[in-house]
C-alpha cells in the first residue's frame, strides 16, 4: 500500500473516532440534557367536547341560568367514576338537558352534568363566581373540576358549601366542569351562576320560597290542633295526621338514589303516599259520608289503597323512579275530586268546602309547573304544591266550624235570612190571622230535663283560653322588647319578624275561637229552630218572631239540608213552609223524628199552608202542628210556649200516659185482635159477623166522611165537635164490632181531654174503617 493512501485511512479513522466522542461527551455542565415537557394547553382541549356549535361555551354574568348549557347522561349502573364519565367512549352520548326530558318513571341512576366555560382572553381581569343548584337537587352533589399541575390530567372533586359550589377562574382555555347528582333532578332543578354579590343579596328570598311551606303549614296545624281542643270532629284528628305527613314531606325533600335508607329518606319516599292514604279519612268524617251515602262512603274507602300503595312502592328496588314524583304528588288528589262532586251531588254537608279543599292543591301544582315557561323563580315555583295543601287545609279549617256545632251545643252561625229580618227597609203584612191549630202533641221527650242539658258548660273551658292566650301575649312582648334591642343581631330579624306575626296570628284566631265558643253556649240555652223554606221573606219574618222569643234558628233549602242539619245538631221544632209543608216530605219527616227520638225527644213539625184544606192530610203524614199564612206572630209564639210548657212538664205528661196506655190499652188490644181475627168474605157469599156488611160502598163513604170531619175538628181544637162525629161513626158501625169499639175508644178520650190519645185513636180509627171496607 502506498504512503498516500495509507495516511488517508488514517485521517477517516481520525474523524470517526472525534465524532464519536463529540456524540457521547456531556455538556459542559456535566448535567444530561432535559425532556421535552408536555403541552398543557393540548391535554385541555382535547377534554372538551367537540360540540361548541351545539353547547356554547359560558360567558359568565353576574347572575345566568345554568340550563341551557347544560348536557346530561344517566348512569343507570350506579357504577361509573368521573374518569369513565368524561372518556372519550361516553363524550359524545351526553345530551342536552332540559327538566322535561328526564325520565318521569323506568329506571332511575346517577346523573352526570357537564358544562364548559369559555376561555378569557390574557390578561383579563376574572371574578369568583358561584353555582347555586337550587333545592330540586335530590342527594349531595359533587363537583368535578380538571387540574393539571403535575403536568397530567387529574379530577379534583369539589364539595358544596351550603348549597353553592367555587367555580375555577376562567383561563386562556376552556374549562370542561361535571357534576354527579345523586338521582334524577326534580322538576324545578335550575342551576344558576351568581357572583358573591347576587348570592348574598337573594339568599332571603330564596329562604323565604324555601321556608314558606313549612311556615304555612305549621301554622295550619296549630290552628287547626287547637280548634280541635274546643270544637267537636273526629275530622280534626285526621286532619292533623294529614298536615304532619305533609309537612315532613316538605322539609325531607327529593330522596337520593344511593347511600341507603336514612330517616329523612324515609320520610322523603313514604309521607306523600301516606298524606294521600289520609285524605280519604278526613273526606269520610268531614261529610258524614257513612250517614249520607254508603256509595259515597265505600268509594272513600277504596281512594286510601292508591295512598297506601305509593306509600309502600317507592321501597320497592324496581319502583325507585317514584321517588321523582314525589316532589308533585298533591297531583294526585285529583282521585279524590269525583268523590267530592258525588257529596256535593248526594247532598252531603260541606261537601263544596271539602270540593274546594281537594281542588287547590293539584291547580297549586299544575301552576308551579307551567310557571316555568313563563320566567317565574323556579325556588318559588317549587313552594306552590304544598302551599296549595296548606291553603286547602286552611279553607277546611276556617270554614269547618260553621258546619258543627260548637261544644255538641250550638250548630252553626246566623242564617241570611237574620239580615234580612234585621233590615228596617222590610215591610210585610203582618194583619192576624186564625190562631194556632194543633195537630197533636208531641211525644215525652224522656226523663232527662232537655232545659238542663245545655246549662251544663263545659269547666275549665274559659281558663283554657286564657292559660294559652296569656303566655302566648307574654312571648310577643318578650319578642318585641328583645328585637328592639341594639345589640339584637341584624341576621335574626326576619325570622324573629316571622315569628312575632305567627304568634300574633296565633293570638286572633285563639281570641276568635273564644268569642265564637261563648256564642255558642249562648246558643245553646235558647230554643232550636230548623226552617226549611225557599222562600227568603218568610225565613225572614219568621226569624224575626222566633228571635225575639229567645229562639236559635237554622234554615234550609230543601228536606235533604233539614235532614244534614238533623244529623248534626237535633232542633226542638221544626217549621216548614211552600212545597215542604205537604204530605209529600212524609217519608223526611219520619226520619227527623227519628233522629230527634235518639235524643229524647219528638220535635214540634209545624206547617204553614195558604189554607186549612190540606190539614187533614198534613196530619196523617206526620205534621204536629198548622197554622196558615201569613204569619201572625202572636198565633205562633202561643203554640211555641204551649209546646215549652209540655217539655216542661214532661215527667208528669209521662205519667200521665202511661195511665192512659194501662186504662186503655186491654179495650185497644181487643179491639184489634177481633179486628184481625175476622176473615174477610173473598168470593161474595155472604157477609158473617163483623164481616164487610151490606150497603157497605155508603156505609164506607158515611164512616169515611165522618172520619175526616173529625180529624178536622181535632185540628181546630173543637172537642165538642170530635164527640158528634164519633158518636155518629158508633151510630153507623152498630154492626161492624171492631169500628164501633175503636170509635168508642175514641169517644172516651175525648171526653177526658186528652189530645195525645185522641190523636192515636183517630188514626188507628181511619186505619180500622179502611180495613173492614176494602174493595
């Protein structure tokens, strides 16, 4: 090899090897060179979803609804964390979210909310803003905010403070939030964003839509406790149960999905089924549905199972959805409205009042609902079911006092028609007229003394009163004097204020309550009244003649409101007028008597009638009493104080008639049984004994005639006149036994004056002539 090449070999070996050790020398340093960092500003925007079109990013404001930015996914396994929530296999099955796209029932899960906001320009100058998430929210919710200080993406997950989450400040990119709700958000869910500001000035209002509910229905069921204490109703008692179910329903909120069954849970999934299973025992008692319609009263009955099974359902895994429905459930009284229609259509007392009660709550909710298309607060919104319940209660409560009577002594308040008599401007002819016709006496009413029962007050009622009512004024002034105070912190104010107006609602109910009670024992000691007539002017007048006689008076519009009223409080006389005051109510007046026998006494059935044609017939259908029209105060006042002397004096009237039924009781009884022992002659052969006898067509008309004029004289009060037409039925019924011995019957008690036995004798005489002349 030649020299030159030789050393060329050698310059290329020399190079390589200076390369070499160029490549693997360290730095001047001695330190090994540093990686390449990763680009933060990438790993941000590659979280965020690629639906900006869609879903813009958030320009925050003072105060914004988080809504429309809002998208949702439902995590039916319970299963997922927010690494699986925001992968990219999820990302893109997130929809928008709007409170009617959730599912009202199937299976529920978690929800997973994302929003995103939107980047600031550098520089800009950010503020802290606040997510307010409203009480629609069912459980705790989390807040998941992306972190990358260790130059990886980590989720930092952020509790609530109250009810406010911190959002992270706005950046050069944008920032991608999830939230995890424990549920499915309530139909008022309406997150908003508020700067600290905004949120310090509206947490009033929104405590006072939050705490109004409670507030109404507490007061409600304190009102409504205490007129239980002084008023009669096992209604009350229902009531009461009604009003703790749905007052812990408000305060328990929507129920979590997850974390088991706390007590507030519990209430939160069970008061509302059982608020509705006991609406139906109120109905029941509060119209007497047993005593006015049995339909009506088993369809009560039935409405408790839908109660009873939303009470027991949302327990079940499969029916958790129901837990949703919760936050609306005063719509389902809607069930009970067609029972109501039915008592206001059978007739049963209060039964609008009641209709009214069941309406309100659902109209409340159905309110609440739409008022969320029209821009209304959602927190506001969200109040009006259960202010609507506490509103229906409350016309329950305020009205139901004047359907019973106070103390079982009093029935119900003044009628119209005392206005109407009151008025100077009324002017009636008020010329006399024939005085009373009695149509017989009424029954013994017993051996209690009528007149004592109602002087018997309660004891201790007016110390009750004051025992509460006392205290009650002592805490309004320590109240006042306290918030009046300088060192008095300024954050108690309002509920101090709503505390003080509570109270002094308290105290004017309890004072009314008092006035009405001491209106009813006042009542209570005077005569009772029930006028059933359509005609105003005579309830008017008639009102006015009784009143002045120390009389209490009720009226009705029909036989159907005599009776409820009846049922409610038995009145001593009763005073019919126009249609009523026929012999058609014969079958009504049968069971006001009846009704008026379970107390001890028969009632005074007084008829007023144009003329004395119809008297005879008003007598044999149960009228004790007739006069005509107009009214003639004097005629009227003689007959109630005749009748106040026979209640007077019922113990000796009760001796007497027994001494009357053991002296004529053998001739009666013999008098009938040879009455129905004669065997009628079927085919016509022949006329036996006693029999149907000959002529028998005159005959019946004669004794008939006679019969009838009788019973008019006795309506007149003419003995005389009794006498000569019963002695003139004898005359003609020589050869009818049974007729001819009840007409002597009839003849002896006359004689002796006694009206009661004349009476009977003469309707089981008519009863006898009809018998022997069938045909």
């Amino acid at each position: 090899m030649s020299l030159s090449r030789k050393c060329l070999l050698l310059i290329i070996c020399l190079v390589l090897l200076g390369m070499a050790d160029a490549v693997a020398a360290p730095d001047s340093s001695g330190k090994p060179q540093p990686q390449a960092q990763p680009d933060i500003a990438q790993l941000q925007r590659s979280i965020v979803p690629d639906r900006q079109n869609t879903v813009p990013g958030l320009v925050l404001q003072d105060k914004m609804p988080l809504v429309p930015y809002l998208e949702y996914y439902i995590d039916s396994s319970y299963a997922l964390d927010i690494t699986e929530a925001s992968s990219e296999q999820l990302r893109d099955k997130y929809e928008l979210f709007a409170p009617e796209r959730m599912p009202v029932y199937g299976t529920p899960g978690i929800t997973w909310l994302r929003f995103v906001l939107q980047p600031v320009s550098e520089g800009t100058q950010t503020q802290a803003i606040l997510l307010d998430m409203g009480s629609s929210t069912p459980g705790t919710p989390i807040l998941y905010t992306p972190s990358f200080a260790n130059g990886a993406l980590e989720w930092q997950e952020i509790q609530p403070k109250g009810n406010y989450f911190e959002l992270p400040r706005q950046s050069a990119q944008p920032i991608v939030c999830y939230l995890r709700v424990d549920g499915i958000p309530g139909f008022w869910f309406s997150p908003v964003l508020r700067t600290v500001a905004d949120a310090l000035s509206a947490s009033d209002s929104i405590a006072l839509y939050q705490q109004s509910p409670l507030v109404v229905l507490a007061v409600v069921f304190i009102l409504c406790l205490f007129k239980g204490l002084v008023e009669p109703g096992q209604w009350r008692l229902w009531a009461l149960l009604f009003l703790a179910a749905c007052s812990v329903q408000a305060w328990s909120g929507l129920a979590p999905a997850t974390g088991g069954y706390s007590a507030k849970t519990l209430a939160s999934l069970t008061t509302a089924g059982l608020a509705l299973m006991l609406w139906p025992h109120v109905a029941r008692h509060f119209l007497h549905s047993r005593e006015v319609s049995r339909a009506l009263d088993v369809q009560l009955i039935l409405l408790c199972l839908p109660g009873a099974a939303a009470t027991l359902l949302p327990l079940v895994p499969n029916f958790q959805w129901i837990a949703r429905l919760t936050q609306v459930w005063p719509l389902a009284m809607v069930i009970f409205i067609p029972s109501a229609v039915w008592g206001c259509v059978v007739g049963a007392r209060s039964s609008v009042r009641f209709l009214m009660a069941t309406t309100i709550p659902p109209l409340a909710t159905v309110a609440g609902l739409l008022g969320l298309r029209s821009g209304f607060d959602p927190e506001l919104l969200a109040a009006l079911p259960h202010l609507g319940v506490g509103l229906g209660a409350l016309v329950l409560l305020a009205m139901g006092q004047k359907e019973e009577p106070q103390n079982n002594m009093a029935a119900s308040f003044a009628s119209p028609a005392t206005a109407l008599a009151a008025s100077p401007s009324l002017s009636l002819d008020m010329a006399p007229s024939s005085e009373t016709i009695l149509l017989g006496e009424p029954e013994p009413v017993g051996s209690e003394d009528i007149e004592e029962r109602p002087k018997e007050e309660p004891q201790g009622e007016q110390t009750l009163y004051s025992s509460i009512l006392n205290p009650l004024r002592n805490v309004q002034n320590v109240l006042t004097d306290f918030v009046g105070k300088d060192d008095f912190p300024s954050s108690c104010h309002k509920s101090s204020r709503d505390l003080l107006q509570a109270a002094q609602a308290l105290a004017d109910e309890l004072v009314q309550l008092e006035e009405n009670d001491a209106r009813a024992r006042e009542n209570a000691r005077k005569m009772s009244v029930i006028a059933v007539s359509g005609n105003t002017a005579f309830l008017a007048v008639l009102s006015h003649v009784l009143r002045r006689h120390d009389c209490y008076i009720r009226d009705a519009d029909s036989m159907q409101d005599a009776i409820a009223l009846t049922r409610e409080l038995p009145a001593k006389m009763y005073v019919f007028e126009g249609a009523f005051a026929s012999a058609s109510v014969a079958k009504d007046l049968e069971t006001i008597t009846k009704l008026c026998d379970k107390q001890g006494w028969s009632p005074l059935l007084l008829a007023y009638t144009e003329d004395d044609s119809t008297w005879g017939d008003l007598g044999n259908a149960g009228f004790t009493h007739a006069l005509p029209l107009p009214i003639d105060d004097q005629a009227l006042i003689n007959t109630l104080e005749e009748f106040e002397q026979d209640l007077a004096g019922e113990g000796q009237r009760e001796a007497d008639t027994q001494s009357d039924v053991t002296e004529l009781g053998a001739p009666v009884e013999t008098a009938l049984k040879e009455e129905e022992s004669e065997i009628p002659d079927l085919f016509g052969m022949g006329a036996p004994s006693g029999g149907k006898p000959q002529g028998s067509a005159s005959l019946k008309a004669r004794l008939v005639q006679s019969a009838s004029l009788a019973r008019s004289a006795f309506m007149r009060n003419d003995m005389n006149e009794v006498v000569r037409q019963t002695s003139l039925i004898a005359e003609y019924s020589k050869d009818v036994q049974p007729v001819a011995r009840m007409a002597g019957l009839v003849l002896q008690a006359a004689k002796s004056g006694d009206r009661t036995a004349v009476r009977d004798l003469l309707l089981q005489l008519a009863s006898s002539i009809e018998t022997r002349f069938k045909g």
